[in-house]
C-alpha cells in the first residue's frame, strides 16, 4: 500500500497551527472549520458551500453531505466570526516577515473597486508583488450603488488601517490608484502619513501653476496642460483643486500605445511615477481575476448576505494569499524540486517572460502535492518573498 503525502489532515493541520498563532483567541468552533474550508475551496476551485462539502474527506465522509455544506454555511454566517480581524492579523504576520528583494525598500499599494456581477461591491487594497499582488485589505458591500463602498471616509479609514499595518517597519509604501480617487481628501491623508502617492487624475481638475513668461500664478485645467508625445512631462509644485493649498507634482504620459494620455499627481519624484504608476493594473486586477474566472468564480455567490460573503470573501483571499506565497517559494527556490517541474516561463525572441502567474503556479504546486504518494514539499510557514 502506498503512502500518501499531504493528505487533508496533514495539510489542515499545518493551517491549524498557523492560525492560532496569527489569530490566538480564534474560536474553537472556527479553528475546526475554516482549515478544511479554505483546504476545500482551493480543491474545487470554488467558493460555493456545496462545491467545497463535495471535496472534504475523512471524517466528512461519514456526515451526510447536506449537513457538511450547512456547516460551512454556518461559519460563514457566524456572528461571532470577524472575517475583517481575521485577514487583519494573518497579513500583519505576512507583512512583518516580507522578505523585499530591492535595496530601496520601496513597495507599491494599489487600491480599486471590484464588482461581483450586481450583486457586491469590494474596496481593496492589494500588495504588488513582481507583477501580481497579494490582498492586503478589503470591505464587503451589498449591491454595486452601495455610496458606502465610494465616500472618502471609507477610503480614507482604509488608507489608515493600511498605514499602521507598515508602522514597524522600514519600507517606503508607494500608494497607486486610478482617477477615481483623485480627492484631495484622500491625496492630503497619505501625504500626511509620510507616503508616496501616484494617482491618475481626471482631465477636468482645476490646477495652479507658476507660469515662467508672465511670472506670475495662472490657473487651467489639467486636460489643457501640455505634453510630449514620447516622453513624460514634468510639472512641479502645482496647487491642485482650486484654493486648495495641496501642491504636488504632475507627470503627464502620452503616446500612441494609450488612447488617454496618463495625467498622475504624485509628491514623489516626478520622474518615477509613470514607471510606478504601470505597476497598478498588474497589482490588483490579477486578484480580482483569481477570485473570479481564475480562481474561485466568487460570482457564483448570487443570494447570500452580505456577512456570509463578506466571510467567504476573506477565506478566499486567505487562499489566494497562500497559494500566491507558494508561487513565489517555488520560483525562488525550485532547485527544492527537482523531481517536479512548473514551466513559469518561456522565452519570445530571447527575452525571457513568464506565462504562469504566481497564483496559478502555488495552485498546481498544490494540487500536485495533495494526497501525492510522491513528496512534494509545501511550505505553511506564510513567509512572502519578492520576485
């Protein structure tokens, strides 16, 4: 008889043991479950109840499948369960353990609004690494016109949280969103923590400008500012909203590779911020893409309430955060597997690019490695590295 490797116990186990030391005082009840939920979910490839009870083994199987999905749907429906505090603590121990591969210490958040279907509406703050990202933070909405999920408030408490996150550290944080949050609310709050913003600002935005011909202060619109068709342009000490006393600096982009041209505000370095700023897309949406077609197909939730899927939500993105994590041990250090091969990357004319993103390879690794009468070692010590 053959003996199998990282079975559902072993591998719940292993989840059991990091859970309590990233959340202590974490229910007994929960700590039964939510292993086996996330264990399930990466399984199936899903977030719905039935999906994830119809790959539980064990002991499982002994339980009529019906009283299994109701279970899970209890914890997610578990007025004692916080899925905020939860995710809060397993990235607080993330983040202080991030291994950054550059010198500069610099890191880029990149925050953005995901819908599922007309259902939801998540606020999310995402942790670029390479060319993906990880969940840092995230609030659940009921419907997509919720004017919850869009005030300042929201979104300035969120940029907040996110600073204290990083307060025991020494890392540079780079803040990145689209036009949508060009407020001078939310630009003042992060320059006021210390941080770097790169935010993409509408055409429409009232600026003041020192005009060197007339020597004197002159105000237009950013859409009327000028550029250079093939690199960036550069504007400094700009009063952004009128009477405002916010200055910054303006980068504007424009080529024929964008049909807008790119108008970033940033207090940065203005010759980084179209480099820093090219990192947002890449940051964020390749999670969304993995809670939905990629990953765990979120939108198949249609009916629950918003606190059942705010806690589906945070296992979710407990998932994406490991599998993501064993993505990036594998392309660090895969001389671990020699007997098992991922091909991450191919070449296109000599250059060499990557084909399988960080998420998809954690989850092959996995699934290789599951209930394998051949070892395949998975890491749970949730160490993230750089890449």
């Amino acid at each position: 008889m053959f003996k199998l490797y990282n079975t559902q116990e072993d591998i719940a186990m292993k989840l059991t043991e990091f859970l309590i030391k990233t959340n202590p005082i974490i229910r007994k009840t929960q700590l039964n479950i939510i292993p086996y939920i996330a264990l399930g979910m990466i399984d199936a490839e899903s977030s719905v109840a039935s999906d994830i009870a119809k790959k539980l083994k064990g002991n499982f199987s002994l339980v009529q499948f019906d009283s299994v999905t109701k279970r899970i749907r209890r914890l997610f429906n578990n007025k004692h369960f916080d899925p905020y505090s939860f995710y809060e603590n397993i990235i607080k121990y993330v983040i202080n353990n991030y291994k950054v591969k550059h010198s500069n210490n610099k890191i880029h958040i990149i925050f953005d609004h995901m819908y599922s279907k007309e259902n939801y509406t998540v606020f999310m703050f995402s942790l670029r690494v390479g060319k993906q990202g990880i969940p840092l933070l995230f609030r659940c909405f009921e419907g997509i016109n919720n004017p919850n999920a869009f005030t300042d408030d929201t979104i300035v408490q969120c940029i907040k949280i996110i600073s204290s996150y990083f307060k025991n550290t020494n890392f540079k944080l780079v803040f990145l969103a689209d036009r949508w949050f060009n407020s001078f609310q939310i630009l003042n709050t992060i320059s006021s923590l210390g941080h770097i913003y790169n935010i993409r600002v509408k055409g429409n935005i009232k600026v003041k400008i020192f005009d060197n011909v007339k020597n004197t202060y002159i105000y237009k619109y950013t859409s009327e500012l000028s550029s250079n068709k093939y690199k960036g342009k550069y504007y400094t000490d700009v009063f952004i909203y009128e009477n405002s006393s916010l200055k910054t600096n303006i980068t504007i982009s424009k080529n024929d590779s964008i049909d807008e041209p790119w108008i970033i505000a940033t207090n940065g370095n203005p010759n980084e911020a179209i480099r820093d700023y090219s990192h947002r897309f890449g940051g964020i949406e390749c999670i969304f893409k993995n809670q939905k077609s990629n990953g765990f197909y979120i939108e198949n939730i249609c009916n629950a309430n918003i606190k059942s899927f705010t806690s589906m939500f945070a296992i979710v993105c407990f998932s994406i955060l490991f599998l993501t994590i064993l993505g990036c041990k594998y392309s660090k250090n895969n001389s671990c597997y020699k007997n098992f091969k991922i091909e991450t990357h191919k070449k296109y004319k000599n250059i060499k690019q990557r084909v399988i993103s960080l998420f998809n390879t954690g989850l092959i690794l996995f699934q290789r490695a599951y209930n394998s009468s051949v070892y395949i070692r998975i890491p749970f010590n949730f160490i993230l590295y750089d890449i």
